[in-house]
C-alpha cells in the first residue's frame, strides 16, 4: 500500500505578511553610497526572508503538513557578480540553523526548485558556471542548515537550442563538469514545452539522477506517449534515494490557458493518478504546484477526506482503499 503525502510551494494565502522571497535589486544597492551599510540592509531582508520560512514551517506542522518547498529568493544579489566576497551565510547562521532544526524535529522533507535560468546544458560557458554558481548557493543554504543536500533541488533539462537531441547529450556532457557534491542534490523534472518524461528518462537513467514527474507539463508535451507505460522507470530512477519519490501535480488554468496553473487541483484527474500508481511504491511525496498555494493543498484535502475510498492518516497523508 503506497502513502501519499502533499506538500505545496513556498508561499500561503493564510499567514500574512510572511513573504520569503522579499528582495533589493543591484541597483538599489549600489545607489546607497556606504557598501557596508547596504550589505547589513541585505543581511536585514534576508533575516526576514529566513524568519517567514521559518513562520511557514511552523504554519505547515501545526497544520499537518511535512513537505514543504523552500524559495530560492531567500537571500538578495547572494549570487550577484559585484557581491562575491560577501559571505553571506556567517550572518545569518542562526536563522538558517533554527530552519534546518524544525524541519528535522518536526520530520519535514524540505527542499529547492532553482529559477528557469538555472541550465545545466547551456553550450555557454558563462551561462553553465552562473548556474554552477546558482547551485552553490542552495547546497551552502542547505549545508548551513544541516539538511544533508543530496536530492533537494530540482532542475528541468535545460534549452532545446534549436537541436533537442544535441541539447540532450550536452547535458551529459557538462556534467562532468558539475562537482559531485552539487550533483548528488540534482533532481530531474519533464518541462511543458520542450523535454518530455522520455527525454528525462533518458539521461536520468545514464547519469543516475533521480525524475521528478510533473503530469501537469506532460499533459502539456506528451508527444502523444503514455505515462503509465514509463511509471516503473520512474520508480526505478529513485531506488538509490533515501527520500520518497518525488512528483508534481497542477491542473491547467484553462483549455486556452493550458500549461498554466490553475487556482486548485482538479480532483478527478489527482485520483485517477493516485489509483493507478497505488501499490507501487512505499511512499510518494506530491507536491502542488497551484495559484491558491497551501489553500489548494486544504481544498484537495477536503475533498479526499469525503471520498469513501481514502483513509487519511493527517490533513496531509493518505492512502488509498484498492
């Protein structure tokens, strides 16, 4: 019997004024003539970015719920060229610490999913080492908070180029290049528009990179392919993981609107993804990826809690009676 357990992104509709991701642009920061004084009003947002992650934490565990996606915006310009020699992690030790903590008293799997720009087949040498960059600062995020980094950031492949299959292999061939520490916190996840589950597939089996399977975007560039023919695959990509498998679930905006979010998950399509791959695994991690944010995750609840064929072990776990 497989357990189910939701999770949702970054943010709440419920808890105000508790945005993790408040920022100050490069411009802002060099118009303010003092460097040192500019740098403490970064390490101030950071603070709050970091006190309202932990805010969301304790939101999430009061509410049942243990899996939760961290922003990437926690930390203003950390990545920035001009501000290379800040170390920004020394400052902000504490508050990174009191987050890894809760997570691991309260037994919640928490994670990244780094910005689109983040590509690991970018034939641009610049563009590739920016993005090796953008991965330091999660796995240093994640180190500080002791949280062991391994399969805690998710990527989509990267650029189609003009030539997938090229695209592909120069994927496989940069990441020989990537540090092994920030390849073992590598996950892998289809996108809508260009790399299918297959494509996925494909290098997560030669590289042995666990697949996030997003059936929202698959929906979206399917190519006409079945997903229930490629389960076990996922399923095998994810046996040298400590961690459940991992999945994304969002519904289409609209029919016009299609490979955008919707405000909420659309239940029938969620339980009819729950009953086919019922059974075949332990344990499956779902994280929501919609508008509304926890709400959606409470709504989806709702609703599984009324269906006769769902035993909820919390607001947030469940399994399915087959």
């Amino acid at each position: 019997m497989t357990k189910f357990r939701l999770g949702y992104v970054a943010m709440s509709v419920h808890v105000q004024n508790a945005s993790p991701s408040q920022t100050m642009t490069y411009r802002q920061f060099s118009a303010l003539q003092d460097r040192e004084a500019a740098i403490r009003k970064l390490e101030r947002i950071a603070e709050s970015n970091l006190e309202n992650t932990l805010r969301l934490l304790k939101h999430s565990a009061a509410s049942g719920i243990t899996f939760f996606r961290m922003s990437s915006r926690l930390i203003p310009l950390a990545t920035h060229e001009e501000l290379s020699d800040w170390n920004y992690i020394q400052p902000l030790k504490e508050h990174l610490t009191a987050i890894g903590q809760f997570a691991t008293e309260k037994d919640m799997r928490i994670d990244f999913h780094p910005d689109h720009f983040v590509v690991l087949n970018s034939p641009d040498q610049h563009n590739f080492k920016f993005s090796l960059l953008v991965l330091k600062y999660h796995y240093r995020l994640l180190h500080a908070m002791g949280i062991d980094p391994t399969h805690r950031c998710v990527l989509h492949l990267g650029g189609g180029y003009q030539n997938k299959e090229k695209a592909l292999e120069q994927f496989i061939e940069n990441w020989a290049y990537v540090p092994s520490g920030i390849q073992k916190m590598v996950m892998l996840e289809n996108d809508d528009k260009i790399f299918t589950m297959e494509d996925c597939l494909y290098v997560c089996e030669k590289l042995n990179i666990p697949f996030i399977f997003d059936l929202h975007h698959h929906m979206a560039n399917h190519v006409e392919s079945d997903w229930t023919k490629q389960w076990e695959r996922v399923i095998q990509t994810w046996e040298h993981s400590s961690l459940p498998i991992k999945m994304h679930i969002s519904s289409p905006k609209s029919s016009k609107d299609f490979k955008s979010h919707a405000d909420l998950v659309d239940y029938n399509m969620f339980k009819t993804f729950v009953e086919y791959v019922s059974g075949s695994t332990n344990q499956i991690d779902c994280m929501i990826e919609a508008k509304q944010k926890d709400e959606a995750l409470f709504t989806l609840s709702r609703q599984l809690e009324e269906d006769p064929e769902i035993v909820m072990s919390t607001p947030s776990t469940f399994t399915i009676s087959k």
